[in-house]
C-alpha cells in the first residue's frame, strides 16, 4: 500500500527522538508480513485486528514487567 514506506520513516522518527522504547509499534494487513515487520523495526507484525489485540496485550504486559523489574 501507499503507507508502507511511511511506517519505517515513524519508526526511524521515534528512534532520532529517544522515544521508541516507549511504544510498543506493530504493524499488519494483508500486504504485510512478518519479514517486513522486521525490516522496519516493528515490535511484531499482526495478520489482522483480533491477532493485533492480542499482540498488544502480550507486549505491553512484558514492557511493564520489565519496568517494574527494573525498579
């Protein structure tokens, strides 16, 4: 689609602002797969919303998990 070269460029943004470790990024839809989710830099590619719900709960519970780790 029109937006896929744009998802690497929010990615790489968020890296150049020191902010990419406080998002959890994953990206989906039906002309995306994994190996491009990698390529960009998103923490996981989704085959469609329900994966994507997920996805998402699994990351973020790891991400606080991990801060709460660190505290």
């Amino acid at each position: 689609t029109t937006t896929m070269p744009y998802m690497k460029v929010v990615i790489d943004t968020m890296v150049e602002r020191g902010i990419r470790d406080d998002y959890v990024v994953l990206v989906g839809g039906a002309p995306l797969n994994e190996e491009f989710g990698r390529a960009i830099g998103a923490d996981a590619y989704c085959r469609d919303a329900a994966v994507a719900v997920e996805t998402a709960k699994t990351l973020v519970a790891r991400k606080h998990n991990q801060g709460a780790a660190r505290a």
